[in-house]
C-alpha cells in the first residue's frame, strides 16, 4: 500500500493538470492509480468524487459558454444508465471488475487516441448513445469522458463550448454516481487528505502552466500516465483473481 500510495497524488495532480489545460481528462488519467491504491469499488467513488471537485471548479471559469440543451441532451441518457453500472460495481468480484476497469480504461484511451478520425456519434441518436456509454463507464470504471470526446468530435463540436457543457454534465453524472453507490468513499483518511491536497495542487499548477504549456506534450504524457495505470489495474487483478 505504501509504494502504491507514492503514485496517488501523481495521478490526481496530472489529471488535475490535464483537465485545467484541456478541459477533460481528470478521471481518465487519475482513475487507474485511485483504483490501485483503493481498491476497484472504492477507487472508482474516490475518482468520482474528485471528478466532481474539478469539473465544478472549471466550471465556475467557464459556465457562460455552456449549450445547456445539449449538456442535458448528454445528461439524460448517462442518468439512466448508472444505476445498470452501479449494479455490475457491486456485483462483480473486486479481481475480475479490476479487469474489467483496467481493460476499460485501455478500451478508453484507444477511442481517444483515434478521436480525430472518428465519426461515430452523430444527431439525436448519437448524443444517447453517447451518453449512455459514458454514464455507465464512469460509474464502473470513472472514465466516462472518452465517449463525450467522440461525441465532441463527431459533431465538430466548438472546443470552448464544449469545454464548459461537459462540466456542466460531469457534474451531473459522478453526482448520480456517487448516489447510485452509495455516497462518500470508504477510504483511509490518508489517502483523502493526499488526493484533494494533489487535486489543489493540481488545479493551481494548471492554472499556471494553461497559457505556457504545449498542449500536445501535456497531452501524450497524460496518455501514457493513464495507460500505465490501467496496464497494472490489469495485471493487478490478473494475479488476484
């Protein structure tokens, strides 16, 4: 757990980071260490809960450019989904769903990487869908940014209005996430104290470094932080199993 622990603040201060600078990222990043130092059920909540923290924080600084409509066109279909995601989190035994969350995660960041090419999500239907992988992804892996970057994409959806409606649906979703299983994380006071320590820290630095930092540098780096992460989520519970 020690040596573990070493790496949560990492990954909550780089998702932090990512998410400052480019408007997503945070759970998809920091996810796979929380998962690692909390366990599969408890990581999740913890992520979803700091999710929260940022994407109201960011919020805050960009709220005017939310598309309401479409933030709650998203918004919807995740909020049914959940309670489908919660159910597979409390049911599936914490080695497998390690796994699953690993390979998730992995599955997550392939869509992201191949997101300029792709054209998945489009109207009305597309938006469901959308948001209905997302909300089920968040709850049971706390990734469930990747599938609104798609979408986003998809739709050549403006960057910056895209940027403050997700926010705005961030925060309904790991909300409803947090409620679908049952609120605060069970977690060592500790690791609380060091994951909204880094989360400040996080946050603060972004602030800084948005206006200075090459964002396809911040990018790949974050990429290959998360992957690291989900890669031993795997392997972790490939030997537990």
């Amino acid at each position: 757990m020690t040596s573990e622990l070493l790496f949560l603040p990492l990954g909550v201060m780089a998702g932090a980071l990512t998410q400052r600078v480019t408007g997503v990222g945070f759970a998809l990043v920091s996810a796979p260490l929380l998962v690692l130092v909390a366990g599969p059920f408890e990581g999740v909540v913890l992520s979803n809960l700091l999710g929260l923290t940022v994407s109201v924080v960011v919020f805050l600084a960009h709220w005017r450019d939310t598309e309401w409509k479409k933030g709650l066109l998203l918004a919807i279909p995740a909020l049914i989904a959940i309670p489908f995601g919660a159910w597979v989190a409390r049911n599936v035994p914490p080695a497998p769903l390690m796994v699953i969350i690993g390979l998730l995660v992995i599955l997550a960041l392939g869509a992201v990487l191949l997101s300029e090419r792709a054209r998945v999500f489009r109207g009305p239907g597309g938006a469901v869908a959308a948001g209905a992988s997302s909300g089920f992804m968040n709850v049971t892996a706390g990734v469930g940014g990747p599938a609104i970057v798609l979408y986003a994409v998809s739709t050549a959806w403006e960057h910056r209005k895209f940027v403050a409606t997700f926010q705005f649906y961030s925060i309904f979703t790991n909300l409803a996430s947090l409620v679908a299983k049952g609120g605060l994380p069970h977690v060592a006071p500790v690791e609380l104290v060091v994951s909204f320590g880094a989360l400040a820290v996080g946050l603060v630095g972004g602030e800084l470094l948005a206006r200075h930092v090459d964002h396809e540098l911040a990018r790949r780096l974050a990429v290959g932080l998360a992957l690291a992460g989900a890669v031993f989520t795997v392997v972790k519970g490939l030997l537990a199993w």
